[in-house]
C-alpha cells in the first residue's frame, strides 16, 4: 500500500491525439492519452452521421470541463466517497476532494494517460498502472485495462481491475456517458427502459437508508418519454441487465445490455433553475452503490463493492446496440 501525495498538476501536453473506432454504422472516437474520454460516439441513420453523446467543441473545452461531456471511466470507484474518506479493515484513508461537495467522485483514472496495447479500426485496448503515478488518488496499487471491439452495428466494452498490491483493495467501476435528449428535431423526447425495481434514498447523492422500491418519476421500468423528473438517483434491483433507449421520431433504438457485475445504474436527468429539462441525460452502468465503500464498513449487504486479494484480477462487459425502428 503506498501514500498520497499532492494534488496533481494538470497534463501539459495538448491537443492529445484521437484515436478512431469504425464501422459503416458506428464512430467512436477517444483520446487514449486523456483516460481514454470517449469524446464522440455516433452512428449512420439513413445516410447521416448522427451524434448519440454531447460532445465538446473542442479539446480546450474538455480539458476545461472534462465531466460535461462524452463518456468517461469511473474507476477504482463510481460516484462519490463521502468526506473524501472511507474505513477499510479496520483503517482510515483519506483521498483528495476533488468536487464542490467536499467528495471524492468518479474514481481517478478518467483523466490519467493510459498506455496504448492495441489500436486499430475495430478494436482498442489500454492499460493504467497507478504504481506509474505517485499523486494517485487510492491507497491501493491497480491495474487497469480497458478494451473496446467495434462490429458493424455494435460496441462491446470492457474493464477490469487487478490488485497488484500486498494487501485486499476494495474497487468498484462504471461508465458516464453524457446521452443527447435529441438526435434530430424530429425527436420530442428519448423513451428510457430501466429494468430497476429499487433506487437508494439519499442526501446530495449519499445513501441515507436501505434501496426502496421506484414509485412514481423513479420508476423507468415502462416505455414512457422521459420528460423532466430531476434525477440524480442510483438504481439497483435490476430485473435483467438491458436499457433501452429510443428515439421515436428519428425512429433509432439504443440497447445496452449488460454484464451481472453491474448491479447498480445511476441516472442523471437534471433540470434547469427553471424547471426545464437540460439537453441530455446521464444513464451510467456501474458496479456499486454510491459512497459504496463506506456502506462496505457499515456492514450495508449488496453494496456491489468487489474486495480483491492480492494478485486477483476482475471485471466485466456491457455492449451497446443501435437499429432501427
């Protein structure tokens, strides 16, 4: 196990080079060197390119606001860590904050470079030792692979997690991807299938009480337009591992289907002050719950936290699908 060093400063060299994932039906472009940030995703709808994720204008809005836009990893832990500190084995560490709410959040991969194994038209794959960076945000060494295998209409993605340390880690992973509500003006609103019987009660996105059962702008579970509910909730209790996400007007289905290690999906709806409904939506395929390390100690059962032993490698898959309708 190693310590914490000082807040880490931000990567100097830019613009970092894309690398490009395609087929005749999907693009997804990303950045290997920036966390391997998916920066755009979009597939062919008739002829035309259309884009699925809320992309940055360019790279120096990225770097200026890296969690606004694409999709990026959450990993060694998704969402937030309360008080930036957590219990493990009967010892206390404190991470760096990293977010106004004085949390740790989204882990602390997603803007770290990763070493390039493979990178071709139809598949990409990356490593990220933390043993390589000093000011890594975990006190636990980790491993890190990410691969991504692009078929016509399809993309599977992959992650694992090895424990290279002497000791157990607790580790958790997901992704965040920034979802547009719209693909065309054809499209009024996106229909959201989420098979998720409960959502974890919370203050400022930290479990206050066991998963209760959806109920009303909480229940995804039937096709209905997605409208304004002011989500910020993690779901659990999932029936089976596929959401659906449809474009009724452009007549597109997204399908994400995924492995049982994620047994937990966050999803961020917002408003604006005024109520309206903001421009996208966040629908997030994550193992844990969150501030799932501190409901680890608390002795909170399910909180999809994986304790690896030293040397043991896990991970799992979820693949996206687009067809039309």
């Amino acid at each position: 196990m190693k310590s914490l060093q000082a807040t880490p400063t931000v990567q100097e060299k830019q613009p970092f080079e894309e690398h490009l994932l395609k087929s005749n039906r999907l693009e997804l472009a990303i950045l290997p060197e920036f966390g391997c940030h998916w920066t755009r995703l979009r597939f062919s709808v008739k002829g035309h390119w259309l884009d699925f994720l809320v992309s940055a204008p360019d790279q120096q809005a990225l770097l200026s606001r890296p969690t606004g836009y694409g999709s990026y990893i959450l990993a060694p832990w998704s969402n937030r860590i309360a008080a930036a500190a957590f219990e493990f084995e009967g010892r206390h560490h404190q991470l760096r904050e990293n977010f106004p709410d004085h949390t740790a959040i989204h882990g602390d991969v997603r803007n770290r470079p990763w070493k390039v194994v493979e990178a071709s038209a139809g598949r990409f794959e990356g490593i990220f030792d933390s043993r390589e960076h000093s000011d890594f945000n975990f006190p636990f060494a980790t491993v890190y692979r990410h691969v991504l295998e692009l078929s016509e209409d399809r993309l599977r993605v992959e992650l694992s997690i090895e424990n290279v340390d002497k000791c157990q880690a607790p580790v958790g992973f997901g992704y965040h991807p920034f979802l547009r509500r719209r693909l065309t003006r054809a499209d009024r609103d996106l229909l959201l299938i989420v098979p998720a019987d409960k959502f974890y009660p919370a203050e400022a996105c930290i479990p206050t009480g066991p998963p209760q059962t959806v109920s009303g702008r909480t229940d995804l579970r039937h096709m209905k337009l997605l409208g304004k509910p002011g989500l910020d909730h993690c779901f659990t209790g999932l029936r089976h591992g596929e959401i659906r996400v449809i474009y009724p007007g452009t007549r597109v289905e997204v399908r994400i289907n995924m492995d049982p290690v994620f047994s937990h999906m966050v999803i961020y709806a917002p408003n604006d002050p005024a109520g309206r409904p903001r421009e996208f939506v966040c629908v997030e395929p994550v193992t844990n719950a969150n501030d799932g390390f501190n409901l680890l100690a608390k002795g909170w059962p399910d909180t999809g936290v994986k304790v690896l032993e030293p040397g043991e490698k896990w991970g799992g898959a979820w693949e996206l699908s687009v067809g039309d309708i």
